[in-house]
C-alpha cells in the first residue's frame, strides 16, 4: 500500500519544481517537461550509471533476509521516503550546471533532515506506516541519494574532486550539521545521535541514539521556568568522516563565543543492554578490531596498540565529562536503569598490557578504552569534549550510550514487531527524560 502523500511532502514538491526552474531559468510549466514522470513510482535511472558501483554501504540497498526482498526498499516505502529518493533523482537529471548542482543538493539534502525530524514528531499516514520514531527511512534515503549522486552522469563536466565535494555537501545538509541554527532568548541545548551500523549482522536494524535526535530536533522544553530549545544532528559509523573532522565542523561553531554558542553539548550513541550509561572518561584512541565501520573499514588499532585518528587536534589522553552525572543517574528510565560509567582500560604508563580500571585511569596511562569502548561512541565523545576543553572549558559537555535496541527473539525476517517498536519508544522516553534532568 503507498503512503499517502503529507502536506509537507506537497509542498516540498511544489518548491523543488519552483527551484528546478529557477536554477534552469525555465518557467516552472517548463522546469519539469510533459514527458517526464511522475513524483511517485519508481526511481528515474536516465542520468544515472548504474554500473558504477556504490560503496559498501551503498551496496547493501539491494539486500535482503535469507535471499528476500530489499529491506531497505521496505523501510523506504513504508517510511514514506521513497518519494523524496524518487524526487530527489529526477531533479538531479534536469540540473543544468555546476552552480544549480551545488543549490540542489544542499536544499534537498536539508529538506530530507527537515521530513526526517517532522515525521518523527508527528504521526505518519498509512495503515503500513512504520512508526514515527523509526529511524531507519532517513538513513536508508540518504544512502540512495549519495549512490544516485555517485552515479549521476550529467549534461556537463563533473570532476571526481566536484562529485566528491557535492556528496560530502549533501551530507552535511542530510545530518542536520547545516542547519542547528538556535533562536535568541533561549537556552541552546546541542544533542547528536548516530546512524544504524552492524547492518552485516542484521540488515533490519536501526539506531536508538538516531531516533532521539530525531524526535528532539527543534524542541523547546520549559523546564523549572526557564525556556530550552534543542538542535541535534546525526554522525555517520565511518572511520573516513571522523577522519576528515566532521565531528569538530558540526559541534565547533556552537562552542565559540556568539549568537550559536550553546549551553550543554551532549553526544550520544547505542551501547550496551538494559542500561543507560553515563560515561565519565573519553579515550583519545581506537581499538576495536572486532567490528568495522559501516563501509567495513577498521581504525586500524587494537586494545594492545590504540591509534590516535590523523585529524585529531593536539589533546590529553583523557578527559572528563562535564554533564551532571549524578542527577542524570538518578532520572527512571524504565524498564531500563541508568548508571554512571567509571571504567577504562587503559595501558600503565611504562607498561605494554592493558589493565581494566574500575575507577578510572592511572596517571601517565595511554587510553585502549574510554567508558564508552574503543569505537566510534568513544571517539565522538572525546572530540566533543575536547572541543570543550578547547573552545570553552565551562561547558556542560558528555556522552550518553542509549540501550541497545532489539527485535522479538521470534522475529527473524520482519523489518519490525510490537517488542522492537516498544523498545525504540521506551529507550527514546528514556533518553528525554535524562537530558531533563541534566537541565532541572
């Protein structure tokens, strides 16, 4: 069953067909011509070569359970995203220049964060309609459009350094990173959240940490009399844009002294089971060689050889959460508990095995695990709060690791089940009432 179009989808087609022609300098009668498709049905492929392979994220758009349908084209259509993927292409293949290509994708990369944080705080039409809360449609639209990107062939010369610079804009627009703009006269409270990752192990899967930044996008709390407003954006699981400081571009401009300058900054990610952690200590290293990324790449260290990434900013092997744990510990999350996370391994200063510290690290140690591990969780944390310690060392400032995030152990094939989305619902409820907390 399709969705039925929303408003804000209307009107979205109506400003991306008022922009076509305004970039094309056509009348919009002649912006889109007569014989061009419809904004429904299936994706356009005309400017697009497919035998260009996508990345390995990308590739993961045509996969199924056990040999089945694509999962990711079930979430689209059940999520609504579909018709902006759709959308999205056929202006792609009527850009007329460089200029028009650069106003395309930025507009529609933001467009597609501005449907993501309203479906996700409003409820979504359809008898199939996957649950507001769910993530995963934003995710899965994002990757379609950079692969239609990746494939583009347009009328005009594209170079790899141009093609290159139009995906990571989009990007950029797709997370939210372009458009955390904070109104005066209230307090600013910055969150991010993470893409889905793991999707070898489990195709069907999403991210809770995505959701709640999804749903708290554009909030305005009033709490103990004062008035919040909440900006988030969302981290892809890649080693590669941690690399190139998308984590110090999106959380930087809100440190420094103005109009943006927020008043807490907190990071979050998907952890462990049952459990809200409130982690203490960031590690300035990788070292997990379990899992890769989502485009399978490593971070290249292990827990007995941590490696520092090659864009991070000069900084101590360790550093402290400045959020007020222990009133965030105290918040009812169930039917999870919350805990504040003193434990690192870390390796002894002189020594080369590395040691579990229950209590935090030694002086002199090197960082193999943060609170929050050796991963991507970790390493956003420290990058958070080393721009903290850098820009404005009086910033409340931590991370978050949200429960884990699981299917009906009976549901092996279903994209989702009443425990999933009870589960999503009660981890995000959870998550709002600990950042409340930490603002009481």
């Amino acid at each position: 069953m399709r969705l039925r179009p929303s408003s804000f989808h209307r009107s979205l087609v109506a400003g991306a067909l008022a922009l076509t022609a305004v970039l094309s300098g056509a009348p919009i009668a002649q912006a889109i011509p007569a014989t061009a498709p419809a904004f429904r049905g299936g994706p356009v492929t005309g400017c697009l070569d497919q035998s260009i392979v996508g990345t390995v994220e990308e590739q993961r758009l045509s996969r199924g359970v056990n040999g089945g349908p694509s999962v990711p084209a079930e979430i689209l259509r059940r999520s609504g995203f579909d018709r902006q993927v759709d959308l999205f292409t056929q202006l792609l293949c009527r850009v007329p220049s460089r200029q028009a290509a650069a106003t395309l994708v930025r507009t529609q990369g933001e467009a597609l964060w501005r449907t993501a944080t309203q479906r996700a705080q409003r409820a979504p039409h359809g008898t199939d309609a996957l649950p507001a809360t769910d993530d995963r449609g934003l995710y899965w639209a994002r990757i379609s459009m950079a692969l239609a990107l990746r494939q583009w062939q347009p009328a005009f010369g594209l170079g790899t350094t141009e093609r290159a610079n139009l995906i990571r804009a989009f990007e950029y627009a797709s997370r939210g990173i372009t458009s955390t703009r904070f109104t005066p006269g209230v307090r600013k409270i910055l969150v991010t959240g993470f893409d889905p990752f793991t999707l070898d192990a489990d195709i069907r899967i999403g991210n809770p940490s995505g959701a709640n930044a999804l749903t708290l996008d554009g909030q305005r709390w009033r709490v103990n009399g004062t008035t919040y407003e909440i900006q988030t954006v969302m981290f892809p699981v890649r080693y590669t844009d941690f690399d190139e400081s998308m984590v110090e571009n999106a959380l930087a401009p809100h440190y420094r002294p103005g109009p943006q300058h927020a008043d807490l900054v907190m990071t979050a990610s998907q952890g462990r089971v049952g459990i809200f952690d409130l982690e203490v200590f960031n590690g300035r290293r990788r070292s997990v060689s379990s899992i890769g990324d989502n485009n399978n790449l490593w971070g290249g260290g292990t827990i007995s050889a941590p490696v520092v990434s090659p864009s991070m900013p000069a900084g101590p092997e360790w550093l402290t959460s400045s959020l007020p744990l222990a009133r965030m510990a105290q918040t009812e999350v169930p039917p999870f508990r919350t805990r504040v996370n003193t434990s690192v391994l870390e390796i002894p200063a002189g020594e080369t095995t590395p040691v579990r510290r229950p209590d935090g690290p030694t002086a002199g140690s090197i960082a193999s695990e943060g609170t929050g591990g050796g991963y991507l969780s970790n390493e956003v944390a420290y990058r958070n709060t080393l721009q903290r310690d850098l820009l404005d060392p009086s910033m409340p400032a931590g991370h978050l690791h949200v429960p884990v995030l699981s299917f009906d152990l009976a549901n092996k094939t279903a994209i989702t089940d009443p425990t999933y989305e009870a589960n999503r619902d009660a981890i995000v409820t959870g998550a709002h009432a600990i950042l409340r907390s930490a603002l009481s």
